[in-house]
C-alpha cells in the first residue's frame, strides 16, 4: 500500500518509537539482508552523495528514506572508510526539513577546500499546490565531523528555458575557479547539463547549457559527473526515457558516459564519442566518482533503478550500493576493477585448476558471501584434470554432476552457474563463436522486474579469460576481462540455494578458480 504525501513527507522525529521498533523487527526478519555491502539499517537507500577523499578517509554518503521503501522525505546517510572496505557508520549527515529543503535533501557531491569538506546538493521543496521548486544548497563539514547546513541556497532558481526537473549538482575545481554540472530537463522535455560557476562556493553564475552531440538523448539527464583523466574528458550521466536497441538500454533507465577532449570551460563545450553504458546488467544508476590520495578515480553506484519494485520493499527496506570500483582509461573506454582494498575481507579459500569438461562442483565451492575468479584458457592438452588446492582430485560433490570425460575440441559453450539450488540458479554463460557473454536470472529466485526481460549480455572484444566475482546474500558483481565489462545485478535466491557449477559445452576448457568467503 502507497503512503499518502503526509506519511512519506515526514521527518524521522516524528515517528514514534513502537513504530521504528517494528520497522527495525520487520527487516532483521528479512533474509535477503547483505553481508558485506552498504544498505540501509531500515527503510530505502539510493543515490551515492558527497563522495570525497577528506582528512586522511573517503566520506561517502547515500539518499535514505528512513520510514519505509516508498520514496519520501531524503536524508543524507553517512559513512566513512579509510580502505573502501571497511565503513564507519557515522550517522545522519544531512536532515531536511528547513525552508530550502522542506521536502527532502536530495543528492549532491563533495569537495574538500581550506581544511573542509563543502556538500553541495538539491533541496527538495513543494508548495501549497504540490508544485516542485528545487535549490541548489550548500553544507559544510569541519574537522570534527560536523556539518553545518548554510541558510540560504547558493543556486535559488531554474534558469530560464528549464522545468523544476533540476538536481544532483557535482562540483570539481579547475584553477581557482569552481564549477558544478546539474542535471536537468529542458522545457521541451529533453535532456540536458548546465553548467555554473563560482571563486568562492557560496556566489555562483551561470555559465551555460554544456553542448554536447546528443541534443534529444532521453527526457532528462540525472546525476551528472565531470572529471578528466589522462588529459581527455569524462562525462558521466543517467539519460532517461532512451529506447531499446538491441542489447543496449534495456533498463528502465540508464546510466553511462562520454569520452572526449576536455570541457572548454569558456565556450561550455565538451567534443565526445559516442554514449557507453557503464554497467551490462540489471541494476545499476546514479554513480558518483572521487579522486583518491594518489590520484585514482574511485567510482561507486545505486544497486538498483528507480519505479522499479524488488522484492524487499515489502520487507521494510530496499537497495544497496555497490562495491567501490576503479576507474581507468583505455582506447576511449572506461575501465573498471574493483578496489584492492576488498581483499581485506577475504577469509577462507578455496582453489581447483585443470581441465573442465561438462558440469562439475567442487569441495569447498558455496555459500552465500564470497568472491570467486576463474581463469579460463585454451586447451594445450588432454591429460590434466582438476585438482584442488588439498586435494590430489577434486571429487564430484552431486550426484548429478558429470564425470571429466575426455574431449579435445575447445567448448563452444562455458560458464558457471552461482547460487544454485532446487529449481534456482543464476547462470553466467560465455558462447566462444560468438565472444557473447549472458547473464541470465530467469531461475536466480523470487522474481521482479520481468517485463525489462531476465537476460543481459554484450560481445566482448576479447575473447573471455577471465571473470572476478563479488557474490553477496542478494546481489551479483561480475568483472569481465580485468574489467572491459561488469555485471551488476540484485538476485533473491531462497537461503539454502548455495551451489556453485561450472561447465563447459561441446568441449572442454582450461580452468583454474579461487573463492574466498567474505566476512561481515
């Protein structure tokens, strides 16, 4: 049941206590809860915001509707890491309700300027008659921690030209002069980024439209992200309202980048390839990026899509994000790995190498939580077998599983199978012909979102060697080829579907794996 405006619009004060109480009951209960990735105590969770590097650890906050899974009134939730691991929880960071943001702190994003940490983001308001009128607002954090919420907005209007569809300002330094891209939708209902200026953070102007080659791309562009990197530029954003087109954009929205030469930050044009998704799976928008210390892009995303229903909205809370991820540059395409430090989470492992043939399952292969790499190479061979890290065979662990039979023709078809169980598992195939990599969660569980279909896949350009693998109680990462692609995708298995498969079809493959079961 939908919440009237006066329950979603509420502030987390005016609840009472028997009523956090249940919500907190409700979703302890739920056994879909992750183990190792960000999500919300109770309640909804969305946008990455004020995402920086500050005083020696990366502070990252997210949207929350603390009340329930039906969006309403938007907290920034803070957390804190010095590994990208491992995350303090540090509370509320930003609480709605003055006359600027009335109605919601909506996203934004983070600098670090004279011993700060400035948090621009949009404030959400609504009149009388439920119209939107959004601003441009300015918080500020110190070294202690505390953050103070300016008065006044530092953006108090829509320009003219644009509707009240106009948010998620990310801002960056060039020289000594600041800049902010803000999303936004013009009055013919296209999608656009504008860009503003300031010399101080608190006095901005406006500087223009960035023109791009993609005037009608989609009803509106959210949560806009510039920098530049190895002296070209990256243009990140969410266009909404694009058609299918074949394998590309068929999610309910999107999300993705340009690369091209730098922002001309006088004439507020940026020269562009063609469009990119940044994620081949099912749920995955709204990212935001942040220089590390060493100067490395670090990029993290909402595990989930807006107006779609999963099947923890009815369980009291809903969404993650994802796993940090860094960002690299090659041939105009973007590059992502995940952060070396996740491995500080991993426990015990499990390894086999050989050659596979069939489906097979091996000591030391399942669970809920872990992550997993498997190399795959041609054959060179026909005697080896799978041999595990302890073992002198790695013996047959189901009793449906194929014995190794001898096969010399490469396979035309392989792959693993993860979380597996009666009647479920979430499938990762690879067809050799045709370089096409498909994820498919037809059977990964209790189902949601099917009418945008239960399969995704792409053609890689190289063929697949390689597939790194973040498995959590509800969710699916997958790195292709050290990162020329990634998967991302929430699955809803039943507890006890643990299983892992591998296979190989109409031949055989050289395959070596490792897991590590991750810790909370």
């Amino acid at each position: 049941m939908k919440m009237s405006r006066e329950q979603k619009y509420r502030l987390i004060e005016e609840a009472g206590e028997e009523e956090l109480i249940l919500l907190k009951q409700q979703v302890e209960q739920s056994p879909w809860r992750q183990k190792y990735h960000i999500q919300p105590h109770t309640g909804l969770l969305n946008d990455p915001n004020g995402f920086a590097y500050y005083q020696g650890e990366y502070h990252l906050f997210y949207q929350w509707f603390p009340l329930g899974t039906d969006h309403g009134m938007k907290y920034w939730y803070h957390l804190k890491s010095a590994d990208l691991s491992d995350w303090q929880d540090c509370g509320i960071g930003i609480a709605p309700g003055d006359p600027q943001d009335s109605h919601g702190a909506y996203s934004g994003s983070g600098l670090e300027y004279e011993g700060q940490l400035y948090l621009m983001y949009t404030g959400n308001t609504r009149d009388t008659n439920w119209i939107r009128h959004p601003y441009q607002c300015m918080a500020v954090m110190n070294r202690d921690g505390q953050i103070t919420k300016w008065d006044q907005p530092v953006i108090s209007a829509v320009p003219a030209g644009y509707t009240d569809h106009f948010r998620d300002p990310k801002v960056w330094r060039s020289g000594e002069q600041f800049y902010c891209v803000i999303g936004a939708q013009r009055e013919n209902e296209t999608g656009s980024i504008v860009v503003y200026r300031s010399s101080d953070l608190a006095q901005w102007e406006w500087a223009g439209e960035l023109n791009t080659s993609l005037p009608e791309f989609g009803y509106m562009w959210e949560c806009p992200d510039y920098f530049e990197m190895d002296g070209q530029g990256v243009l990140l954003f969410c266009p909404q309202g694009l058609q299918p087109e074949g394998e590309k954009y068929r999610n309910i929205y999107q999300s993705g980048y340009v690369v091209g030469d730098k922002m001309n930050l006088e004439t507020m044009e940026l020269q562009h390839g063609e469009f990119h998704e940044l994620d081949c799976g099912f749920d995955f928008y709204a990212p935001q990026t942040t220089a590390g210390p060493n100067g490395k892009r670090i990029i993290i995303g909402w595990m989930g899509l807006p107006d779609i229903e999963y099947p923890t909205d009815q369980q009291g809370w809903a969404h993650c994000l994802t796993l940090p991820r860094e960002l690299h540059l090659h041939q105009g395409k973007l590059i992502q790995k995940p952060v070396l430090g996740l491995t500080h989470r991993r426990a015990s492992k499990a390894s086999v190498s050989g050659r596979l043939t069939g489906r097979q399952q091996y000591p030391g292969f399942a669970g809920e939580a872990y992550e997993l790499i498997c190399t795959y190479a041609a054959e060179e061979g026909h005697n080896n077998v799978i041999k595990g890290e302890h073992d002198s065979l790695a013996k047959v662990t189901s009793e449906t599983t194929e014995r190794p039979t001898v096969d010399s023709r490469q396979a035309d078809v392989f792959g693993v199978e993860l979380r597996t169980g009666k009647n479920e598992k979430t499938v990762l195939s690879y067809d050799a012909q045709a370089q096409k990599l498909t994820l498919d969660r037809s059977a990964a569980g209790q189902p949601f979102a099917e009418s945008y279909g239960t399969t995704r896949s792409c053609i890689l350009e190289q063929p697949l060697s390689r597939l790194h693998i973040f498995v959590d109680v509800s969710s699916i990462e997958i790195f292709v080829n050290e990162g020329e692609a990634v998967f991302t995708s929430r699955i809803f298995p039943d507890p006890d579907s643990q299983g892992i498969v591998f296979f190989a079809e109409d031949g055989a493959v050289h395959l070596q794996a490792e897991k590590w079961d991750y810790l909370r």
